[in-house]
C-alpha cells in the first residue's frame, strides 16, 4: 500500500488525529510564549523600572529556546519524546511562576530564561511526534495544520499580551500561561510512549557548552548591532570573537563526539542545510513584520494599539491558510518544488510592489496587500518541515527538527537586526529631529505633533515614511535569496 492511495491517506490522518489533539497546547505555548510579552514591555518597565534592560525579558527568552529546540531534540532522538514532553511543560510553568512573581527586572528575566528552557523544545519535540506517526506523503497535508497554528499562535502573542495587560496587568501574562500547560500536561500523558535509539545514555555535554557559548554570543550580537551604538565597538568585537571561536571549536567537537548534538551528516546533507537557510529567512521576514508592522501603523497611520491587533488579522490568516493549502498540494501531488518556489516569488515581488506604493495606501489596504503576500509565504513552513523529516530519517528526525527550530530563531534575530538598522539608519540619516519625533509618535501618538509647523510635519512623516519603504525593501531582499536557495534544493518531490 502506498502513501498516496485513499486508505493509506485515511490511515495516516487517523494517526495524525492520534496524536496532534495532545500535542496542541504545547505548540500554542511554545510560540506564543515568544511575542506576547512584547506589547506589555513599557509597562513592565514603568512598574520595574531599568528600561534599559527591558530588551532582555525578550533576549532572555530567545537564548533559551534557542539553546533548547536541538537539545530537546537530540535528547528526543535518544531517550523517547513523550518524557521530555512532560520536562519541558514542567519547566516552562516554574519559569511563569517566577515570572508572575517578579519584584525586579533581574527577576523576571530569570523567570523568562526558565520558560525558555522548557518551551524551547516544545515546538520540536511536537513536529518529530507528527514525523514518525504519518508516513511521508501525508505529513505534507498533517504538517499544514501544525504550521498554521504555530506561525498563528505567534501572531496572536502581541493582540493576547496588549489585552491581558491592559485589563488585568502584565502579570496576567504569565498567570494565562499557568493553567494551560496544566492542562497540557493532562493531554500530554495521553501520547502513546515509543523508545529511544539509544541503547545506553551518552549526551554531548562539551558540545552542549560550546553551542550555548556561540548562541549567546551570536544573539547578543546582534542585539547590540541593532541599536547601532558604536561607542559599544570593543563590546561587538568580543563578542564576534566570541562567536567566532566557540563555533570552532563546536564544529571539532561534533566531528569528534560518538553522540554530537548536532550531527555533522545533517549540515552535510545539501537538502537539510538548504532548509535551514529558507527557514531562517523565513523566520526574518515573519518576525520582522510581527515586530515593525505595529510600529508602522502607530507612526505612519496614527492607528490605536486595539486597531492594530485588527490589521494584522490578515496576516496571520493568510500565513495559516497558505501552510494548509501547500500541504493539500503537495500531499495529492507529491511535489514540493512547485509551492516553495512559486510562494517566495510572489511574496518577493508583493512585498517589493508594497516597498513602492505604500505611500498611496490606507492602513486597511496595507494590511490586505500584507495578507496577500504572507497567504505565498504560508508554504514555506510546511514544505522545509516535510523535507527536513523525509532527508533526517527516522533515526534523526527530532535532531533535524531541533535544528529547523535552531535556524528560525537565529534568523529571526539576524533578518529583525537588518531590518532594524535599516529603518533606524534611514531615520537618524535624515536628521536628529526625525528620529526624535519617531520616538515621540510612538509614545503620545498625534499629540506629539503640537506645535510643529504643518510643513515640518509633512516633511518628518514623509521621511518616517521612506525609513518603512526602505525596510519593506529589506524583507523583499531576504525572501529573493531564500527564492534563489529554494530553487537549488535537491529534494523535490516526495
């Protein structure tokens, strides 16, 4: 019987259903768990004070997960995954404990390092548990769901976080967080338990040590490259040296060790390591639209935070829809090619109309040119995770997942880094007053524009305004080269 006739379909569906209801909760939390601070950070600063550091109640976060999505995986790969399951949920609600119970900033990024580690490898151990249920060809149609609920719970995370903070306080955040994975937890226990490969326990623990020393370093890097602060120089050097060396020093060591934390035959693989660059594109461009979009609409339009959460519906609709409409394609066809290439070039060439003509459009039509760009960009998470699980094997298929996960988070760091310095660079360039009235819109809104000259208005808006063209450019150009990749990957049909 093969993977593409009705019964077998029918067959992998009912094992999809077996265990994706147990597994949604901790997808949810794990993404989610990523934006929905982020609305309630002036908040958080006003009540904690140390705005210097709010940054890091998201930095924080980053690192761990960062860090976890390939440990989890690895350890997924060798000891069973539905035990770590139960770790991570653990885990991740002692982390919102400590972070509902915050008295000082110091606090609260440790409690968001703590909710990192376990959501972390929620996300992958969730994408391996679908992998070794469904067969192949059928993971494309199951993948679309898990794709369009993971990249949704992220979009959701900012409207969630603005509303819970604005009625009931930022702590109400992490209390939210709480009782779900309690619940996750109960489903959890439900997953059928399947055995490691691993015969005896080894796990790579100087690997371990020099991969959190490159993701730290690598991450706060970037950070610091976005607030494009060159007194910081010797810092930025350190930190690339940093980077540089533990990255060494982890590729000896991973060819070295009998159990690596990250094989080397993966990144040898012309398909996986090809999927690791689009993904990481991918997560870039979403994770920038997630982050500027608010604050374009804010300067820009002068549209409210509730009214924002409205705009960006679309996107988040769109991204879900086309990850479900790619699976089905590829499910009935058996071809992966097609969706992938013919998604990024029309998200490419949108997102480059939009870098043109946004002056002329309302925030409404903004919003529906942006759903119908994401609605192409929907298809590449379905087609990578399909194609990372096929190319791994069973054998390394949480490794290979781990890694997709490890890719997006770095390229969401590096492509919200571009794009950042490119709107802000654009800003600053056109003068001190501009970028001080950016500041100023974010803050009060229209009433910051009180007592300026209406010519000076209109001047600061229109360079505010080409500052956001110049980062809609940016998105376009990330998602050209992840079009140029796409076009060179082996794996095409499954």
């Amino acid at each position: 019987m093969t993977s593409g006739d009705p019964l077998s379909g029918n067959a992998a569906r009912s094992a999809f259903f077996r265990v994706f209801p147990y597994i949604i909760l901790p997808m949810f939390l794990a993404q989610i768990d990523q934006t929905i601070v982020a609305t309630a950070l002036p908040m958080i600063a006003g009540e904690l004070g140390q705005v210097d550091r709010v940054s890091w109640v998201v930095i924080c976060y980053l690192i761990a997960v960062t860090v976890a999505a390939p440990v989890y995986g690895r350890l997924g790969d060798l000891v069973g995954r539905r035990k770590l399951m139960f770790v991570g949920l653990a885990v991740l609600i002692a982390g919102s404990l400590v972070c509902w119970l915050a008295t000082s900033m110091e606090m609260l990024m440790a409690g968001r390092t703590i909710q990192g580690l376990g959501g972390g490898g929620l996300l992958t151990l969730s994408q391996a548990l679908v992998g070794e249920a469904v067969p192949p060809r059928e993971r494309a149609r199951v993948q679309s769901y898990t794709a369009s609920l993971a990249i949704t719970s992220n979009s959701l995370g900012p409207i969630l976080g603005g509303l819970l903070s604005d009625h009931f306080g930022w702590r109400s955040i992490f209390l939210f967080n709480m009782p779900v994975a309690l619940i996750a937890l109960v489903l959890a226990m439900r997953l059928a338990a399947r055995p490691g490969t691993a015969k005896s326990f080894r796990f790579d623990v100087q690997g371990l040590f020099f991969f959190v020393l490159f993701v730290v370093s690598l991450l706060v890097l970037l950070r610091q490259v976005q607030q494009l602060d060159f007194g910081a120089l010797p810092l930025l050097l350190g930190l690339l040296a940093t980077a540089a060396v533990s990255a060494t020093l982890l590729l000896r060591q991973e060819r070295r060790s009998p159990v690596p934390l990250l094989p080397p035959q993966l990144f040898a693989n012309g398909s996986i390591w090809r999927c690791y660059v689009i993904f990481a594109l991918h997560g870039g461009i979403v994770v920038s639209l997630v982050t500027f979009l608010p604050i374009y609409y804010r300067i820009v339009h002068f549209v409210s935070a509730s009214q924002t959460g409205l705009l960006l519906v679309p996107m988040m609709v769109s991204i879900g829809t086309g990850a479900i409409v790619a699976g089905r394609l590829i499910a009935r066809t058996g071809n992966t090619a097609t969706p992938l290439r013919a998604g990024l070039v029309a998200f490419t060439l949108s997102m480059a109309a939009l870098a043109l003509w946004s002056p002329g459009l309302s925030p409404v039509q903004t919003a529906f040119v942006i759903g119908g760009a994401t609605l192409f960009l929907g298809s590449v998470v379905t087609v990578m995770q399909v194609i990372i699980q096929v190319a791994a094997g069973d054998a390394l298929i949480g490794t290979a997942v781990g890694g997709l996960q490890l890719s997006r988070a770095l390229g969401a760091s590096l492509g919200t880094a571009l794009v950042g310095a490119v709107l802000f660079m654009s800003v600053n360039a056109a003068g001190p007053d501009t970028g001080a009235m950016m500041a100023a819109l974010l803050q009060k809104g229209p009433e910051a524009l009180a007592g300026i000259g209406a010519q000076r208005q209109a001047l600061m808006h229109d360079q505010i305004e080409d500052a956001f063209r110049l980062g809609f450019l940016a998105m376009a150009l990330m998602a050209a080269v992840a079009t140029v990749t796409a076009w060179t990957l082996p794996l095409r049909r499954i």
